[in-house]
C-alpha cells in the first residue's frame, strides 16, 4: 500500500485502497473511520488535515457518540454535593465547641444550609472553566465542560451555565431531564450557554 492511499470504513467494513482524489466520489461525512499507511489505528475523517481540505470538513474535538450521559452527570453531582456536605459538615460540628444550646446548635446547622448550593455554584463556575473543565465529580467520571466545538469555556461562559440552572430546575428539573430528548444531551443551561459536556473519546 502507498503512503497516499486510504482505506475506508463503509458500512462498517473496511474498503480500498482509494488514492485521495477517490475520496471525493464517495460518501464520506465528517465521522467517517478512515486510514492511512502512517497510522497506527483509524482516525474519523475530520481528524485528517488532508481531507478537512479536500472535503471542507472543519475538526471536531468531540463527536456525538462522545456525549456524556444523563446518569454520568447525575452521578458527578452527587459526588460534588456529597463532598461540599461534607465539608460544611465538619465546618458545623467545629462551631458546636462554642455553641453549647441544643436548639442553638440545630438553627446553626439549619440556618445557612443554602450556603451548600451556593458553594456548589460558584465552585462550578471556576472548576468548569479552568484548565481541567471539570469539577471533582466530573474528572471522577472522566467528563467535562466544553463548548460546541469542543473546547474550554470561559469563565463568563462557565457562569452563563451555571447561572441557568434555575431554568432547568423550576419546571419540576424538566431542564434536566430534557437532555434524553436532545441528540447532544444538552439540558437547559447547556443550551442556554452554548456548552456541551463530553466524555473521553474511546479512540
């Protein structure tokens, strides 16, 4: 096989060689498994600098089969409020040293239990716009924040995101549970910010 032929996957088998000049006769999208000699494994179309030119496909870092899941994110925000709980937790328990009132030491654990949720928001918003794009839940189960294109968000992005999910959660979390509807699995805020969450590629 020559350096400049390619070998395609149609219908999930491998065809070819085609020369490249080939490759504009056949029905190549921008997800389709293709091979050269130099490769050590297949690569899909738009990952090869080669054919994003001769085909104008533009690269994609992620691709839809690449979408995090429904029960992935839930499972990451479990994780994040689990370890913030935790934390406020400690914080509370430490202050009963000084608070010696049954019913003091209640309203003190009660009282600012919102301040959990905020934390969770504004955490969010630095985690998931920072070089890792993720929280701790999220880099747990190996998922992260990108935006369409599949790249870091920025801070304001991430804030945008963040900010939104009272629009997932008012209408009884249909905001959340939209994402089984949408071919990215994008919830509310995820639309709203222009963002996607994604998991690691398989190849």
């Amino acid at each position: 096989m020559n350096p400049d032929q390619y070998t395609v996957v149609i219908n999930g088998k491998p065809q070819g060689p085609y020369v490249l000049s080939d490759l504009e006769g056949l029905n190549i999208t921008p997800n389709t498994f293709i091979r050269t000699p130099g490769m050590d494994d297949y690569k899909e179309a738009h990952a090869i600098p080669e054919l994003r030119e001769l085909l104008g496909f533009k690269y994609q870092k992620t691709a839809p089969q690449y979408f995090a899941a429904f029960d992935q994110r839930l499972l990451a925000s479990v994780i994040d409020h689990f370890i913030i709980f935790g934390i406020y937790t400690v914080i509370i328990l430490t202050s009963y040293i000084f608070i010696q009132g049954k019913d003091e030491r209640i309203m003190a654990f009660i009282v600012p239990f919102p301040v959990i949720f905020i934390v969770k928001l504004i955490y969010g918003v630095f985690a998931e716009s920072s070089s890792r794009q993720a929280t701790i839940g999220k880099r747990m189960l190996n998922i992260k924040v990108t935006d369409l294109e599949g790249s870091r968000i920025t801070t304001g992005r991430s804030m945008a995101r963040n900010f939104s999910k009272i629009l997932s959660i008012i209408p009884v979390f249909f905001g959340y549970l939209y994402c089984f509807l949408n071919k990215k699995n994008q919830c509310w805020h995820d639309i709203t910010a222009d963002t996607l969450v994604i998991k690691d590629r398989l190849i």
